[in-house]
C-alpha cells in the first residue's frame, strides 16, 4: 500500500488539550485583560461572561449556579465531592480509569464507609438499573479512556433523595444533557471548545446549592476547595469571584471558543459535527476489518473520545507488551508524518489508538486521516515478525 498522498490539515487529534477551533490563532487572544486584576470590574465581567455564554449555549436553567474553579475538571469535580458527599451512601459508576480515580477517592480520601462501586469493563456500560435514587451517584457522562458514554439521563430518577454528580467534561458541549437530572455537571476548557487548562467550570442545581447549605461536610477542606463556610454560601465565587487568581489569557481563549460555538450554531451545530467525525471512524471500521471500536455497542459510543481496538488477526496474536509496542510504532510512524498526534489510547486503557472526534476537529482532517490509519497499521504489520 501506498502512502497517502492528503494529510489532516491539522494532525491535532488528542482527546485533551483538543485542536483549537477552525481558524484560530493567537490573534484571538489580543484583547484579553493581561495585566488587570481579575478583581477589577472589567475582568469580573469577562469571568461572568463565560459562565453566561456557557449557560445560553447549555440550555442550564436559570435556578442553577455556575462557577469557574482552580484545577481543571479535576479541581472542580474534587471540590463537589469534598463539599457534598457525606450524608448519604454513595454510587459510583467505575467503567473507565477516571471514573475508578473517582471512586478510589470517595472511599479512601473522603473515607465514605457506604459506597457501592457499580462496575462494567472497558468498552461496556453498568447496569444502569441497579443506580438508587436515595443514594449520592458519582458518574463520568462520557468516559474518555474507554470512549463509552452513558446514552441519555433516562435511568436517572426525577423524584430523588441523592445528588447526582456528573464529570462531564469530554461530554459538554458534544451531547445534550439532561440539566433536571444532574445535581453538579463540572467541565475543562481544553475538551470540546479547544480551550485553555487550568480552570474547571463547576455547575450546581438548586438541590446541590441546598446540600451545600444544610450540611457541613466532616473533614478539613483546602481554601482552594472551600464553597461554603459556616453554612453560608459563598455567593461570590457563583458571581465572577474566583477563588484564586485565574489566567485571564486563558479566559480570553475560553470566550473565543464559546464566541465561535454561537457563531456556528449553537450546540445542535456542535453536536452535529462530532456526529459527523464519529461518523468517518465509524466508515473506517464497516470497511476494514482490522479496526473495531471499544464500544462495541453504537448506543454507548462516544462521539468525542473515539477509542479504536486493532483487531487484525496478527496484531491480536500479540500479548500486552507486543499489542502496547504494535500501537506505539503505530503513532510513531504518524506523528512523525505530521499525520496525527497524541492518539495512542490512554496508558491505563486496553492498547488501542483513541481519535478525538470533538467539534473543533474538522470533518475533512478525520477523511484525510482514515487512509493513514490503515497504511500505518500494514506498515507496522509488516515489520513484525513472520510466524
Ligand atoms: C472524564 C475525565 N475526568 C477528568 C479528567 C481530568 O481533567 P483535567 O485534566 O481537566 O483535570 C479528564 C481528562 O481527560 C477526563 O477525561
């Protein structure tokens, strides 16, 4: 086989940074309020305007306080857990690395004595049925190591005693969420809209505002964390106060993306154009054989975080190591033709190649990279040894 003779336009497929939108360039950040206190009124205005423009393209109800906190997805998602899981049970859905990072932290850090791991292999999805609406849910929407995604909000029950915790980071912005059903929804900058990291937006409804309320959570709690004192609220950091000093370029960079989404169309274009990537992969696979997605099932495929196996008789042969040194030549031969980066699937996941599928990648990159996809793998394969 022949090498390809088209390239991706942008070889940017990792699933986190994300390729910047179409058409970015550092011009984008020109105007950002470098240098300004981010307590000024000018750059609290900038920080309100991402949570307001998020909120309109979201559809998130009015009822429902959103903030910008310290430490990416991890940092908000951390400071929901620690400021409201103690008084109930907890579940968690553990089908990938980040949802088990979740669960290793609600029993071991947090010491919550009452916790029901709910678990399914990579690829696959738990038992949805077994989730019980008296207990606090812990759940990542879309798992980014396995590429599988919970394919609605249908099995979270309206009339619940628990919170429901989602980590939706490589989810927003690609799927509709279902907002009545989820208590937190926490994201990144750097998943669907190409952001910046550092900064994790933090999303709360009103049953999760009254938790944080009327419950003062057991253990010491980090200023970097800290939602509420003493029962009050912290109003502020839901108006525009961070925390702590955010990165006003990266705020800047964050508009751009959410400025870009509303000029596409909103989330029905966003949503549509990841459909439209996953929609190339899934091309691939119906014509080759040697690739297959780790969400067999298409109702729980992720249409972000796209995680291809290698079902090529000689490469399933291999054990681990040969299958982990098969992939890794894979991305070699890739990156180095400035095809495609950072694709390898995740160091804990199954060895594959996960294709970020998000709506800042274009269409025609993902075409353009189809073809290298099968040339990388019969290049590599012909480098193994025969028998
Ligand atoms: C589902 C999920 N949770 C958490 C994280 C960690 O995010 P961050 O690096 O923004 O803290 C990631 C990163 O890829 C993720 O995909």
């Amino acid at each position: 086989m022949h090498e390809p003779r088209v390239k991706p336009k942008n070889p940017c497929f990792g699933s986190g940074p994300t390729a910047k939108r179409p058409g970015w360039s550092l011009s984008a950040l020109e105007g950002a309020l470098v240098g300004r206190s981010h307590r000024s009124a000018a750059a609290k205005a900038r920080l309100l305007e991402v949570c307001d423009r998020s909120r309109r393209i979201l559809g998130i109800p009015e009822d429902y306080e959103i903030a910008i906190m310290p430490g990416s997805d991890t940092g908000a998602f951390e400071a929901a857990m620690w400021n409201l899981l103690g008084p109930r049970g907890v579940d968690c859905l553990v089908f990938e690395s980040f949802g088990e990072g979740w669960l290793r932290d609600v029993e071991r850090e947090l010491a919550i004595a009452d916790v029901r791991a709910l678990r399914a292999p990579y690829g696959e999805l738990p038992d949805l049925s077994r989730v019980d609406p008296d207990r606090d849910l812990v759940f990542c929407w879309n798992g980014t190591t396995s590429g599988v995604c919970v394919p609605d909000g249908d099995w979270i029950a309206a009339e619940r005693a628990g919170l429901v915790l989602c980590d939706a980071t490589s989810a927003v912005f690609a799927v509709e969420l279902p907002w009545d059903k989820l208590d937190v929804a926490t994201w990144s900058w750097q998943k669907v809209l190409g952001g910046e990291a550092q900064h994790g937006m933090l999303v709360l409804s009103p049953r999760a505002l009254a938790r944080l309320r009327s419950w003062s959570p057991p253990r010491p709690l980090p200023k970097l964390f800290r939602l509420a004192s003493g029962g009050r609220v912290s109003e502020g950091v839901f108006a525009g106060e961070t925390i702590n000093t955010p990165s006003m370029l990266a705020v800047e960079d964050a508009l751009d993306g959410l400025r870009w989404a509303e000029a596409i169309g909103g989330l029905p274009a966003l949503v549509r154009r990841c459909r439209a990537n996953l929609a190339v992969l899934e091309r691939l696979v119906a014509e080759n054989e040697s690739f297959g997605f780790l969400a067999a099932r298409p109702e729980i495929r992720s249409p972000t975080s796209v995680c291809l196996t290698i079902r090529d008789p000689a490469v399933a042969r291999l054990d681990e190591a040969g299958k982990q040194s098969f992939v890794k030549a894979m991305t070699r031969l890739l990156e180095e033709a400035k095809v495609a980066f950072d694709i390898a699937s995740y160091r804990e996941a199954p060895p594959g190649l996960r294709i970020w599928c998000g709506a800042t990648v274009e269409t025609e990159d993902l075409e353009a990279l189809a073809p290298w996809l099968v040339f990388a793998l019969e290049t590599v394969k012909r480098q193994l040894p025969s028998g």
